[in-house]
C-alpha cells in the first residue's frame, strides 16, 4: 500500500498530523513528523524487498524521538520489534540478539563504539540512525507492506528474576487491545501531557505511556532518565496532566520533597494538584506510600496490575474508591479468576488462589519455547504465577508464587504483607522479606533493610515490634542491615540477589 500502514497505531499517528507528539532534550516533533521518520526507518529495513516477514529488529535507543520512529518504523516494515535496555551488559545483548536470530541491529551512534566487535563477531547488520534519520525523505509517501494484524509485532523480555529471561512475543493485535483499554480506562485524550522517565524495553513505558499517547494525540515528554529534582522542576512548570512510574521513583519524589523547604513544599504540592491523574505499577505500591504521596500530593495513587505476557488486566477505578494495597477490578473484556493448587476455581472472598486471565490482551507465546508456552495455558487461560485474593470485589497481589509466597511450618506467608507492615516502622527505609530454607520448617520468614539515616535495629528489636502486628510465624528469623537493596533496571528488589546475601539455610534458635 502507499502512504500510512494499515496497523491501526500507525493510522492515528497519521490522523493526528500537526499535532505536537514528542517532546525530548533537542526538540520538539508532530505527529507528521514522526511518521516520516518512520517511514524512512521502514524505507532503509525493508532496502527493497517488499515485506520484512517478521524478521528481528534489535535497538538500542534511548528515550527519545528517535526510539518512537524506530519502533514505528520496524513495525511498518512488517518486522518484530525487540527494544534493548540501554544498560544491559554485553552478555545480555548478546543473550538477546541469539536467542531471537535477530537479523539486523539499529543502534544510536553513542552506542556503536562499544558493541562494535560484538555485533561483528555476530554477523548482525548494523543500521546507525544517524543514517537514517538525519538525512530522512520529506516525502511520506512510500511503499509499505499490507501487516496482518495477528503477525509478530514485538519481542519483550521477562525481567529473569525466577528463571532465565524469555521472549514475550505479541502481536499488533494484541498492542492494539492493550492501548485500547487503557485509553478507555483511563480517560486518555488528546489534551494530555504525559511525563515519561520510565525505561523503553518494558512494556510499562512503551504501552502504557509512549503508545497510549500517540493513539489518542496526546503529547510524551521524554526524559533521558530519572532525575528526581528534574522531574520537580518539570512538576513545578506546568502543564503535565499525566504521570506513571513505580514505587521507587515515588520513594525518592517524597524524599525530596521532605529536604525541601516549607515554601517550595508548598508548591510541588500545588504542582501535583493540577494533574489529572498519577498512576503506580510494576511492583507492588506500600500502603506507607499510598498514604505519604496522598498527603504530598493530593492524589490517591491509581494502583493496577499487569505483566509483560498479559498487559494490564486490573486496575482501580479512574472515578470511585482506589484502595490501597489493592489492584482493583478487570478491565472491561478481560476475565481473571483465582485458582487453587489443583486447578479449582475459587469463589470463596478472602481465599487466596493463583490469578488466571484470558482476553485479547494476551502474548502470543515465549519466543521458539513451545513447552514453556504450553506450560503457560490451560484451555486458553494463562496462568500468571502471581497469587492473590480477592476482597469486597478487589484484588489484592499477594506476590510470586516461586518468589514472595513462603511457605513455613505448613502456613502460606505473603513476603508483601510482612514488607507493608516493616515499611511502618520508622527506622527502616526500605526492605526485602523473603524465605530461607530451613529442614524444621520449610522455610523461615527473613528480612533485609535499609534503614534511614542516623537508626539501628536488631534482630531483638524487629522481632519484639513485629510480634505486636503479625502473627508469630510470619516474624522475621533473620535480620540483615544493607546499605541498599539489588534491584533490576525497573526498580524491583532482585529477591534472588537477596536470598544469597542472607545465606543458604537458616536454622535460628527460636
């Protein structure tokens, strides 16, 4: 066809024209614009064949103009779009680009020097985009293949936390369901002003920000990074109606906020006020948190739940109650039940099971791993891994079946639930609860923590306070005292990472 793609995505861009889409550190881009540069992405891929047939795109772009042209452009060109962390490790690359036979790599020039000799020793094709998009056709008009909707469109990885990472492969159909129900949800429009300092090769960033956006013509602010003053300072100037971002990022927002003087307190305050909706996800939300940000901010942090094979599927309400410590209801279209160990659905409130979802939302399958995508479904239900119960009709996130549910002396402990109630503790600043196995009892219930500036805490002293808040098996056994916790490019505790700090086995005299 000539002109626009037929990917539902690539016609808004285009019906947006003029609007301002892309706002980065160099400039300022509309939506013609943006999709020119795509096309020109499109154009140097496809170098005369007519169809990219699902052919691999690796990049490595940071947040910018040119992540969004890239990504459109690979999508254009009929092939699989798979984003790079911009801090992975060579091994991690290389990880990547063999595990998806990925064909050609796009590269942003600061990123060529380094990866050079391992791309050759590869035999990848590199595409620079300073080849690409610095010299761009100012005609739009090119010739681009017909994209069935059900093709491969993107290959995101799992973050690896309980296994080693797998492709998460999704199809234009699947995208489109995604941005579709946030839209909805969330009452996107094309008055919005979005602030994204979220990394690009998770969907948390590219769906539910820099996608939602450009499908309604609303306008992404993209940020290099994170930088907590910056994201004040941009706070404080107006304009921004949106904000996502996860825990962590909100932890250091109020850190600052707190150093700050009564005056400016004031007026980051205000700041927040005039935004329409913030929004928190990718790791569980402290009640803690919820509570200091309502009193910063003015804002009842919008707390939903998703993954990288499911999308978002639960979510508060844009209008009525957001619970803290819960995730909400499904999404209209979207079907989640709990199961048990056995596979039995569980009807019961208040019982906890496994979260099953089926919908248009789901991934298409683990890249070339067919039994573990069998594994994943059963009669077109995927199984998430994650545990949860259910309470006057919201969902509650009780954490990782293999991660944060520890099962000590014949009890079901949520790591969640014990880390919630240690973050009320005014010593400790952050923490990790995990289960270290014992022979007596399975497992004993053990935690890590930073603490704020100038306190101590020892293990006495955790267990006298924390015996008066939780039941007696889910007391910690262990205390390990850091300076802080590992954490992925996401910001999530790596809970493997702290389980080895801890130690193999525990086997406390208590």
């Amino acid at each position: 066809m000539q002109g626009t793609s037929n990917i539902p995505l690539m016609q808004r861009v285009a019906d947006h024209g003029d609007r301002l889409a892309i706002i980065d550190k160099d400039a300022e881009y509309t939506c013609a614009e943006l999709l020119s540069a795509a096309n020109s992405v499109s154009l140097c891929l496809l170098d005369k064949e007519p169809d990219l047939n699902e052919t691999r795109v690796v990049f490595m772009v940071r947040p910018c103009f040119e992540y969004a042209a890239v990504n459109l452009g690979i999508w254009q060109a009929g092939g699989i779009s798979v984003p790079l962390c911009i801090f992975y490790p060579l091994p991690e690359i290389e990880y990547v680009i063999k595990d998806t036979s990925a064909e050609i790599i796009i590269l942003h020039p600061d990123f060529e020097k380094s990866l050079r000799p391992l791309l050759k020793r590869l035999n990848i094709r590199i595409v620079l985009t300073s080849e690409i998009l610095n010299s761009r056709l100012s005609n739009t008009n090119c010739s681009l293949p017909e994209i069935n909707l059900e093709s491969r469109a993107m290959i995101l990885y799992t973050s690896g936390t309980t296994s080693r990472p797998k492709g998460v492969v999704s199809t234009h159909f699947n995208i489109t369901a995604q941005i579709k129900t946030l839209v909805d949800a969330w009452g996107w429009s094309a008055d919005d002003r979005i602030l994204n300092v979220l990394p690009l090769h998770h969907t948390h960033g590219i769906i539910n920000v820099l996608m939602c956006a450009l499908w309604t013509g609303a306008v992404c602010e993209m940020m290099p990074g994170f930088d907590g003053q910056k994201v004040w300072d941009r706070f404080l100037s107006g304009g921004i109606t949106l904000f996502m971002a996860v825990p962590t990022i909100y932890i250091k927002l109020m850190n600052l906020w707190d150093k700050a003087g009564l005056k400016e307190k004031e007026k980051m305050s205000k700041a927040c006020t005039l935004m329409r909706l913030m929004v928190s996800g990718s790791a569980a939300l402290p009640e803690v948190i919820f509570n200091k940000w309502k009193s910063i901010s003015g804002h009842f942090l919008l707390e939903r739940y998703g993954m990288t094979e499911t999308g978002m599927i639960l979510s508060n309400p844009l209008d009525g109650e957001r619970r803290p410590g819960f995730v909400g209801r499904p999404f209209p279209g979207i079907k989640v039940k709990l199961v048990d160990e056995s596979g039995n659905e569980i009807f019961k409130e208040d019982k906890s099971g496994e979260i099953m979802v089926s919908g248009p939302l789901l991934f298409k399958e683990y890249w070339e791993k067919p039994e573990a995508t069998e594994k994943a479904f059963v009669n077109k239900w995927f199984l998430t891994g994650d545990i949860a119960v259910v309470e006057r009709g919201y969902f509650k996130i009780l954490g990782r079946d293999s991660v944060d549910i520890i099962k000590t002396g014949g009890y079901k402990v949520s790591a969640l639930e014990i880390e919630a109630v240690l973050l009320e503790n005014t010593s400790i600043d952050e923490c990790a609860v995990v289960g270290i196995y014992n022979q007596e009892w399975g497992e004993r219930v053990c935690a890590a923590v930073s603490l704020c500036a100038g306190c101590s805490f020892t293990l006495e002293e955790l267990r006298f306070w924390t015996k008066k808040r939780l039941a007696p098996y889910k007391v910690p056994s262990r205390l390990l005292v850091v300076d802080k916790l590992p954490r992925n490019i996401m910001g999530k505790v790596v809970k493997a990472e702290v389980k080895k700090m801890l130690g193999q086995e525990v086997n406390p005299e208590i």
